[in-house]
C-alpha cells in the first residue's frame, strides 16, 4: 500500500459556517455587557427552543425576574396547569364514545359486598347453595390437636371453652394449691404451654 494516495487530494471537508463562532464565544446579550455569553436562558412562551446568550451574573439577574406565564390571565394559567397533567394531548371522557352495553338483565350494583349476591340474577342457584351449604369442620393441626388433649377438650371447643378449661386447670395444678407436688408442677407447665400454642394459633 502506498503511503500518499491519489484519492487523497480528491477528499473535500464543507466548511463548518459555525467554527468561527465556536472559538470566538457569544457576546453578552444584556444591553451594555460586554462579557462572554456563556450561559443560555428561555426567551419565552411561545418561542420555545430559543435561548438568549447572557453572562453568569446577568443570566442570575434575568431568572430572578423570568415568568413563563406573564400576560397570562389566572383561567389561562389553570387550564395550562390542568392540561400539563396529560402532556397536553387530548383526552376523552370515559364511556363518551358509542359502544358495547351491558344486557338489562345484568346487574347494575358494584360487587364487592354481600348485598350484591342478593340483588344479582341467579337462575341456577349458584350463590344460594354456597349460602346453605353446612360450614364445615375445624381440623386442627397436629400440634393444636395435642394441645386441646393437654387440655381436655375435643377439636370443636370453641376460644370460651379453652380458657374456662385453662383457668380450672391452673387453679387445679398450681404448686400453692399442691403443696410443691412434683408431678402437679410438670402437669401445670403442660398446660400453660398448651394455653400458649392454641393462643398464638389464633383459637383463643
């Protein structure tokens, strides 16, 4: 490959009608400044994307005083403001244009409560048989099972039941009421940490 080609002298660069304005900085545009314009402020509304071209401290005293909406009357200022909202694109009501509606026969109440079982069409009984079905029964886990045994009772004791049960059996096994039994003792911390377990499951 040869080090100068012919091509070379064929290569042409545009000119740049800028370069002289990039090494030579904007003047000031505040009236009587002399200073390089440095910094770039809004001209305004309606011209955005135009900037003037101040120093450091006048563009400090030209944002003291900038208003975007000058001339502006407050209903023009608030509907700016609401419009802002959605990026100033348009916007339609909800259900303003025609289309699909519900039957007559649909129920027209919002769910979300039990009220709106009774007032929603059910030809084929579905919510009703819910509503009579028998609840079904409690089936303890294996560690609330053991406990209810500790305490004497069955899987359907209700949270009443297991604290008059406890309450008896604390006063049946306490060391006063024993006089430092042994094997009362060990029965009555059984039972408080039965009390415990059922208590943190939630069933008293």
């Amino acid at each position: 490959m040869k080090p100068y080609s012919k091509y070379f002298e064929r290569i042409r660069i545009r000119p740049d009608p800028g370069a002289e304005l990039k090494t030579h900085p904007q003047r000031c545009q505040w009236d009587g400044c002399t200073e390089a314009g440095t910094h770039r402020a809004p001209v305004g509304r309606m011209r955005e994307g135009e900037y003037f071209h101040f120093c450091f401290e006048h563009v400090r005293e030209y944002n003291k005083r900038y208003n975007y909406f000058s001339g502006l009357a407050d209903t023009e200022i608030a509907r700016f403001q609401k419009e802002a909202l959605t990026g100033h694109r348009p916007t339609w009501k909800m259900g303003a244009a025609p289309g699909p509606q519900a039957a007559a026969d649909f129920s027209q109440v919002r769910s979300g409560g039990a009220g709106y079982f009774r007032r929603t069409r059910d030809p084929f009984n579905l919510f009703g048989a819910q509503a009579n079905r028998p609840p079904q029964e409690r089936k303890a886990r294996p560690l609330e099972a053991k406990a209810l045994e500790t305490l004497g009772l069955d899987v359907k004791a209700t949270g009443a039941d297991i604290k008059a049960r406890y309450k008896e059996l604390v006063k049946r096994h306490h060391p006063d009421a024993n006089g430092g039994n042994r094997g009362s003792e060990d029965r009555f911390r059984e039972v408080i940490q039965a009390y415990r377990l059922l208590r943190q499951a939630g069933l008293c």
